[in-house]
DNA sequence: ACGATTTGACCCGT
DNA sequence: ACGGGTCAAATCGT
C-alpha cells in the first residue's frame, strides 16, 4: 500500500507541472511577441511559489489549496460523482470555443484558419438567430481525422463568428498538409497525469486524471498547431482569436484553456473562453477560472 | 468527372 | 417528444 500523499505534496506536483506547463509554453511561443515574456512571468512566479509551498506547512498548503479551488483553480471531486454518465455517441473530443470578427466584407463564410474544412450540415438552432453551420476535416475519410468545427453568428455580435472546434487534426502527416496542424508526438505530460493518478486515486486531488484510456489516447494524439506563419497570417485577418495557432501540445486541455486565457487578455476582449465540455465526456477534474488572468 | 455544398431525413440523448 | 448532430442524395462549381 503506497502512503497517500498529502496536500502540500500533491500540491508542490502541481506547482511543478505548472512551471513545466509554462517551460513549454515558453519554448512554443517564444517567436511571438510578448509571449515569452508573459511566459517568464508565469516561470517566475510559479517558481516563487513552489518555494513558498516549500517552506510552508501542510495545514498552510491545505488552505492555498482550498482558496485555490474557490478562487482560481476549481478542483473538482470526481470521486464523489462516480456515476455521472459519459456521452456514448456523441463525440467524445475536446472542445474549445473561440469568437473570431469578420469584416462586414466577409459576412458569409468562415474565415481561412489553414485547414481545409468541409461542410456536412447546417442546422437552425432553437432561439438563436442564426444557423449553425458543421464542418468536418477535409481528411476526415481518408485519413480518419477527427477533427471537427461548428460556426455560428453570434446573436449579440453579428460580425463575430462563434467557432467551436472539436478534436484535432491528425492528418498532418500527410505532405501535402503543411498548413495545418502538426501532430504532436507522445510525450511526458500524460504519462505525468498517469502517474497522478496512480498517485491518488481517492478524491483528494485529481489534476485531469480520471481519464479512461480513450481519453488518455485522445489526449495524447491531440491538440495540434498552425505553423507560426498561419498563425500570424491569421491574426492579420482580423481574426481577435483562433485557437489553431496556438499549440495545446501538451496534450493537456488544462494548459489549452490556460494558454487560451493568456491569448484573450494579449489580444481581445471579446474573446469568450470556455473549455466545452461535450455531455461531460471529457469530465476533467480541473477547470481553470480564468478570471485570474484578468486582474 | 470529381469534390464541395445544400438540405431534408434520420438518429440519439435528454 | 424535442432538439442537436450527422447522414446522404441531390445539386452546384470547377
């Protein structure tokens, strides 16, 4: 039997998984500006921290972690929901939610985030102004790519296009794909959430753990990126915020939602973050409040 | 001819 | 039963 580890532990490990998070943020962002810089902060703090948590004891580590629950870092327990159903059919992918501008000259369409798209259906939504249009990956069928989006005009902002992606591409293998998305290969970060899990099945704290294998395999095989050139290309669109350009490649959709966050305060406002969580599939056990980042 | 889009029908979860 | 998501035949564009 393996001691259970205690709170200032499980906390000091996320500390650390933070400042790794934020290392590779860094490192992948380290050409655009103000990034890098924001991303040092992040180091530098979560690095004060973690020598904070260090020296402290576990009843202070107790209360950092509780105020962190309701203020910033909402640790759900999972344990205490074992029931809660997971979606059969519906799809199981991550999610993410990004509210893209267009200029009164491209009122139809969507703008170009370097993939190619295809659309398989439209439908008119229940107390919503405007149809909502699906688009699959053009590589859905040859190459199995899961990748999905949903778009629809947003009924308060008619020039903003609400875009929910679904999945990441795996089709970037393929030559021909340059554009879009690369994949990222399997890594440290989920054996870490592993190993976190193995760590502490009870419900203390769970850091996006309680995944089945699928879900691990989803991860692992996920989140991809548009080349720096696309993304920039992008954003001088009028894009206020896509997603694509931005690597979650940690395989981690808390550092997705967390990397999604800084880009909504370096660039706009209007941007509306919230990690989907499709019919609870993804069931993460953590969901970041990013009014953190607004201060 | 082939790939993309449109759109009504169907399926599934709530 | 209803609404959202997907399918697939018809149509369109190149």
């Amino acid at each position: 039997m393996a001691e259970m580890p205690s709170r200032k532990t499980l906390l000091l490990a996320e500390l650390s998984q933070l400042n790794v998070l934020a290392k590779k943020l860094c490192a992948l962002t380290r050409e655009i500006e103000m990034c890098p810089t924001i991303a040092d902060e992040i180091i530098f703090s979560v690095n004060k921290v973690i020598r904070m948590a260090q020296s402290m004891g576990s009843v202070e580590a107790e209360q950092l972690l509780s105020n962190g629950r309701t203020q910033h870092v909402r640790i759900l327990d999972h344990a205490s929901e074992p029931n809660q159903r997971m979606s059969v059919k519906r799809s199981t992918l991550p999610s993410w939610t990004s509210h893209v501008r267009v200029s009164d000259g491209m009122a139809e369409g969507t703008p170009d985030d370097g993939c190619s798209w295809r659309k398989y259906g439209q439908k008119e939504i229940l107390g919503a102004k405007y149809p909502r249009a699906y688009y699959r990956c053009t590589h859905s069928k040859s190459h199995g790519c899961p990748a999905k989006k949903q778009v629809q005009r947003s009924a308060k902002n008619p020039s903003t296009l609400d875009i929910i992606y679904r999945g990441a591409h795996t089709c970037s293998r393929q030559p021909q794909q340059t554009a879009c998305l690369t994949r990222q290969p399997p890594q440290s970060s989920v054996d870490h959430l592993s190993t976190c899990e193995q760590s502490d099945s009870q419900n203390t704290l769970e850091v996006a753990t309680a995944k089945s294998d699928s879900e691990i395999q989803n991860l692992n095989s996920s989140f991809t990126f548009l080349s720096q050139e696309e993304g920039i290309k992008a954003e001088q669109d009028s894009l206020c915020f896509s997603p694509s350009f931005m690597s979650p490649s940690t395989s981690s959709p808390e550092l997705m939602e967390f990397i999604s966050s800084m880009t909504f305060t370096a660039e706009s406002h209007e941007m509306d973050l919230d990690f989907m969580l499709g019919s609870g599939e993804m069931d993460p056990n953590v969901s970041f409040d990013t009014s953190i980042f607004f201060v």
